[in-house]
C-alpha cells in the first residue's frame, strides 16, 4: 500500500482492517506486506520514484512466489 505522507499513524487503519477482516475473520494466510510511505509531495505529484520502495516490492513480490 502506498501513501503520499510518512506519519506514523498513515497505514493504521488499513493495517487493522487487514488483520482483523482478511487474515482473523476469512482466514485467509498472512504472506506480510509492505507499507510505503512519502510516496507523494503536497502538490499531488507522485515521488516514489525517490524512494526504495519500488526494489523493496519487486523482492517481496519474488519472495511470495518463489517455488
């Protein structure tokens, strides 16, 4: 999930929602996530480019899926 801002508190709710509805209630198997924050600037204008996070979800992706 990304964000424009880095607060502390960006991802929580989303994060609670996850963990209770999908994983708690569904059933469903925690494989984790990657939570990537400042992703934008005040102007709307897309900064992720800046960051780590778009290597940090191609590993995760490889991670998930290797046989």
């Amino acid at each position: 999930m990304t964000a424009a801002d880095n607060f502390f508190w960006t991802f929580e709710q989303a994060v609670s929602y996850y963990k209770f509805t999908l994983i708690n209630y569904i059933g469903f198997h925690d494989k984790g996530m990657l939570l990537a924050g400042g992703c934008g600037d005040t102007n709307g204008k897309p900064q992720i480019n800046k960051t780590e996070h778009l290597s940090a979800a191609y590993q995760f992706g490889e991670e998930i899926y290797k046989e």
